[in-house]
C-alpha cells in the first residue's frame, strides 16, 4: 500500500485565520480543562482542575449550574438517563441530576493517585445496562449501579487504572499502567482474558494509559512502549502492532473513521493514519507537540486537538490541513516557546533539566489536552488555561 508521508510543518505555521470567524461563544473556568465535553440536547457537561462541574446552556454558554468536589476534575462525564456522573480526583464517584444539580448519589473509592507529571487523566465512567463501570488509581476497575451507587463488583489490577473502559459484546476492555490490557465479564467482573505490552529498554512496563477502540472484531489501543496494539477481541491474541519509528507514547485513543484509525503520538510530535484491519500507514503529519486526545469527525473532516494550543481540521486521505483555530492564550504566547517557521526557540528545551518549568511553559499556550466533542455542527472544548470554546464548524 502507498504510503504519505508529509514532511513539512510549514503548513502549519502560516495558517493565520485561528477560524475566528467561526467562534460561537467561549467561558472561563478558574483553572485548566483537561477533560472532554458531554452534551444532551440543551446543555454542555465538563469538569475542570479548579475542582468543579461545569454545567452550561449549549446556545450561549450561560453558566446552569456547577458543583465543586474537593479534587480536580479529569475525566468525560457520563449521561444517564436524567442523570450526570463525574469522576473526580477526590476519589469519589458522583451521580448528579442533570437539571437541578442535586445529588443523588456518592461512590467512594480507595482513593485517587497520579503516576507521574504527564499523567494528566483520570478514568471515565462509562454506562451500559444501568450500571457504570470505571477505572480508578487505587488500581481497581469498579462496577456500580447507575441508579443506585452500589457496588456491583471490583477488578484488581494491581495498579493504576486511568484508561477509560469500552464495553462491547457484555465485556469490559481496559488498559492498566501495569502494561496490561484485559477483557473483563460485564455482568460478574471475571477475567475473560489478559494481553501483556511487549515494553520498552526505557519504558518496560508498557503502561496503558488512555482508553481503546473497538474496529469490527479487534480492540486496539496505544501504549508508552512506542507501540499501538490491535488484539482479536474475543481471544486477546494480537493482529498487528506498529512501533511507533521515532520513538514515541501513543497516548492518544485511535479514531475509528472509514475503516481508518487516526491518533497523535507524545514525543515524535506526528498525527497518523492507518489501516484498521492491517496497521499499514496511509500518511503521518508532522506537527509540532505532542497529541493526547482523540480525534473527531465532520463532513469528511479529522478535528484534534495539540498542545501547542491549536485545533487542527484535516483531510482524512492526505492528510493536508484545511483548517486552524488557535486557542487565545496560544496566540499571545507562541512566540515564548517556538520561532517563527515553527520550530522551538533555542533558549527552549523540552525534557532538559527542568522539565516542570517546560511543562508549565507548554501549559501556559492554552493547550487543547481534550477529545473535541461535536454535537450538531458545533465543536467544543476547553484548553489548560481554563477557557472552555464553542467553535461553529462549516
């Protein structure tokens, strides 16, 4: 199969317009939003590291009303039924009624932790047949009563779990940071079968961080083992893995679009297509920060978000760029970290000796670390400043 390799970030730096004209309304939240967007036919549903759920009229963004937990707030909320249920770093797991606010009810864990300073998700609930199941950092995957906050069951991974669970054929798939993926019984929580990441000299455990996706009978997910994995889904046995050349954590949950999956990688700064069903790529595009989130689509358009700050709309066969919104703190602070054909400034190192200070550098351009969601021509997300945006896509 051909393969497109686009070897230039010059596209990318000249694009001036930041879709402006396409802003619908924007609200700031009091620190950065890490996490996807839910939306119901009314509102919008998001959490924030401010500590606070963020609920909001989708025609003007006016705020409804929010709830402040007491840990930030990194995962994509799950609607159920007449309810919204968050999942917070206090390690709690809350159940709210969508329309008043009113708790409904708590589930605790045994508690929250992060692995390290690039972990910046938590797990999010998923629903299916009125329960949610969920990862936590205590290591565990719980089942819970979507109506009731009981406890159903509980896997134990033996370590952190921040991946979000996908449910397919009464199974839960799930990733760990111990490098292993596993297929879990949705009704009892007993192991179908586990999968080992083959690891890495420098990252041996393989760990798992995001979620997966599901393409006719696989299950195929990424791993800080530079590799992205497509298993069999009844089996675990795998179909194809690609290691990523550069050398890079494919953190990123692949997009599923027209038997195509498309994903960002951490540290070789690229945007890939591939084959679903034989991991062959069509074409990678070179960009200049890492990808975290997923990607979206409309009209024959792949939306993802960086974090230099920019929201990227691509052509899902070449891979060129069509469009570009910049996110505001992005504009008055590129200059900080790259110069002006794209490249990072020479007084500028990304993992030299203080690799906080790089990172609050990079978190400083309104960084876009969240799953765009678009929900009837509108795309929303926030950025790590905390500015949450509601773009109208043509």
């Amino acid at each position: 199969m051909k393969q497109i390799i686009i070897t230039t970030i010059f596209s990318i730096c000249v694009l001036n317009t930041y879709g402006q004209d396409s802003l619908k309304w924007t609200f700031q939240a009091k620190s950065g939003i890490y996490t996807s967007a839910a939306a119901d036919r009314n509102n919008i549903y998001f959490g924030s590291n401010d500590s606070n759920f963020y609920v909001l009229d989708k025609t003007n963004g006016n705020l409804k009303w929010k709830y402040k937990t007491n840990g930030q707030i990194k995962s994509q909320p799950a609607l159920f039924d007449e309810s919204v249920i968050i999942n917070s770093s206090d390690g709690n797991l809350y159940s709210f009624d969508k329309n008043t606010g009113k708790i409904l009810w708590i589930f605790k864990t045994k508690g929250e932790k992060r692995y390290d300073m690039w972990d910046y998700y938590l797990s999010s609930p998923i629903t299916y047949q009125s329960t949610v199941y969920v990862g936590s950092g205590d290591g565990f995957v719980y089942a819970v009563g979507a109506k009731t906050g009981k406890l159903d069951w509980s896997f134990n991974t033996g370590d952190i779990v921040h991946a979000t669970p996908v449910i397919e054929r009464e199974k839960v798939f799930i990733g760990s940071y111990n490098g292993t993926f596993y297929s879990l019984d949705c009704k009892s929580g007993d192991l179908v079968w586990q999968f080992k990441t083959v690891g890495d000299r420098y990252f041996p455990k393989g760990e798992i961080q995001k979620g997966a996706a599901v393409y006719k009978n696989s299950i195929i997910f990424g791993s800080r083992d530079y590799n992205i994995y497509s298993l069999d889904l009844s089996t675990g046995r795998g179909l194809w893995n690609m290691k990523e050349k550069y050398g890079s954590w494919i953190i990123a949950i692949p997009f599923v679009y027209k038997d195509k999956i498309y994903f960002g990688t951490s540290d070789s700064h690229q945007f890939y297509s591939m084959n679903a069903d034989g991991g062959n790529i069509e074409w990678a595009l070179p960009i200049n920060m890492r990808v975290y989130g997923s990607a979206a689509s409309y009209n024959d358009r792949i939306y993802f978000g960086c974090f230099n700050g920019k929201l990227y709309g691509v052509n899902p066969r070449t891979g060129k760029i069509e469009y570009t919104f910049q996110t505001y703190s992005s504009r008055e602070k590129y200059p900080s970290i790259y110069r002006e054909n794209g490249e990072f400034r020479e007084d500028f190192q990304l993992y030299g000796s203080d690799m906080q200070g790089s990172e609050k550098k990079i978190l400083d351009l309104g960084s876009i670390l969240a799953t765009p969601l678009i929900d009837e021509g509108v795309i929303y997300f926030g950025d790590s400043k905390g500015t949450f945006y509601a773009l109208k896509l043509k």
